[in-house]
C-alpha cells in the first residue's frame, strides 16, 4: 500500500510538471480599447472581420496584452499605397481594395515571447496589415510592425 502511494505520489507529480511545461501563456485580447471610424471602403462586417482576424493572430504574442486597437480610413489607405508600392503588396498581387492597415498598443509582459520583443514594454502604433483573395474572402494578416 505504501509503495502503491508512493507511485501515485509521483505519477501525480509527472503529469502536473508535463502540464506546467505543456501550458502556453497566450496573447491576451479582452480588454481591447477599440477605435473603430466609419469607412468609405469598408462595410462594418468587413471590418469587423478583419478585427477578429488581429485578435487571432494576437494570441500568438505570448505574455502580451492588446490595449487598443485603431483602424480609420485616411490613415489605413495612405498605409496601403506604400504596402502596395514598396511592401510586401508589390509583389504578392493584393488589390487595394482587398487591403486593410490597423494600427494598435500593446504591452509586452515579463516572459520570453520568442525574443523578438522588448520586455517589459509597450508598442504603440503597431501595424497590422491584412489581406483577403476577394471581396468576399477571409482576411490574412500579411504584414506587422512599423
């Protein structure tokens, strides 16, 4: 009965260590400040989409929380014209229609996030930009940073 403990004892063990290490902190997203203007090019569900599409891929910034979250239209086509002149849209095909730029906040917590983040730190005006195949396809993000 003791040697049965004991085992019990250290399976137990194993598997709470197998969890800790197997337990990835995500990018966190629910208290996002959101910064929504209207849109010429846009509809609401267009961008609506594209914002879930940002948090998506904002789970993926371990150990960081997204504070806000902007799109307005001036500031998200003059970002295009340069994507689709000198970024990644002058050679992937995307249409200008077809792309949309947010810019966000973020704070970057005190754990290692793949080591290509200050620590300890914020990030303001961070770029998002995604892209979609058509009018009615889903959004990628293509692009990030500054």
């Amino acid at each position: 009965m003791k040697n049965m403990k004991k085992m019990m004892f250290v399976l137990c063990a194993i598997l709470v260590a197998f969890s800790l290490v197997s337990c990835k902190q995500v990018g966190k997203t629910n208290n996002v400040v959101m910064n929504i203007g209207k849109s010429d090019k846009f509809s609401v569900e267009e961008i609506n989409d594209a914002v879930n599409c940002v948090k998506k891929s904002f789970k993926n910034y371990e150990g960081c929380n997204l504070t806000k979250l902007c799109y307005d239209d001036e500031k998200s086509n003059n970002s295009v014209k340069g994507y689709l002149k000198n970024g990644r849209g002058s050679v992937n095909g995307a249409k200008a229609e077809n792309v949309i730029v947010f810019l966000s906040n973020f704070d970057v917590g005190p754990s290692d996030v793949g080591g290509t983040l200050n620590l300890n730190s914020t990030y303001s005006d961070w770029m998002w930009i995604l892209i979609r195949d058509s009018k009615t396809g889903n959004w990628k993000v293509d692009d990030i940073g500054y």
